[in-house]
C-alpha cells in the first residue's frame, strides 16, 4: 500500500510539473549545452538541430536553489530568474558564437525553468541566405 501512494504522489508531482508538448520540444535540441555569462549570473543554453531558436536555463546551482525553496513554499516563491535575463543570455550566446547580428524575435516558457526563444539573422549571417526565421510549435 504505501509503494501505491509513492507511486501516486510521484505521479502527480510529475503530471502538475510537466508538459508533454514542453517536453517533446525540449528533446528536439542538440547537445553540447554552452554555458552563459549574463548579468553577473551563469546560464545554460542550447542551440536548436534544425531551426532557429535556443533553450535557455538557469545555471544549475541556480536550479537546484529555486527548486528547493518552490518545494520548501509548496511553489507560492516566485525566485525564478526574469525571462528578460534569460532572453538576454540567448542574446549574449548569439554573440558568443559569431551570430551577434542576429537578433531575439521571441519567446515563452517550455516547462520551468526552461524558456525557448527564437532569432532572425540578416543574409549575411543565417545558414541559408535570406532573412532565417524561427517558430515555435
């Protein structure tokens, strides 16, 4: 009986947590994970496999941190890094890696803390010529 209520309770906390569509998103980002200086703060971002956009987290610590005191405040603490520091971060990673005139075109929260925002780059810039633009799904 008490592995049913774990088992229960892990599945509700996994269910009110997670979305599927966030989740299949998610799983459409390549590998390697590059790490972010913004602000004063670190964060993950990781480049699309086949459009233009980025997914963007807080650091780990940063994660582990506010993982713990939304558990500790039953999620009533909004301690999350402003998606205004996280579109930064997608920003400064297009300088980062050679692509500084492309620019945030837009965004949203995935599942959190996970944000995906896409670009436009100019001709010059892009991988096919012409003004490249991002979606989302």
């Amino acid at each position: 009986m008490r592995v049913f209520i774990a088992l229960m309770a892990a599945a509700s906390a996994l269910s009110s947590c997670s979305s599927t569509t966030g989740m299949g998103r998610m799983n459409t980002y390549k590998f390697p994970v590059h790490s972010v200086q913004y602000g004063g703060e670190s964060f993950r971002v990781y480049d699309h496999t086949t459009d233009n956009s980025l997914m963007v987290s807080p650091g780990l610590g940063k994660i582990v941190a506010v993982g713990a005191v939304q558990g500790a405040t039953l999620g009533l603490a909004n301690t999350m890094t402003p998606e205004q520091k996280l579109e930064g971060a997608a920003q400064q990673h297009l300088v980062n890696t050679g692509r500084g005139q492309c620019k945030i075109t837009g965004g949203g929260l995935l599942q959190s803390p996970m944000y995906e925002f896409w670009f436009e780059c100019p001709t010059a810039v892009g991988t096919g010529g012409g003004v490249v633009v991002g979606g989302g799904s």
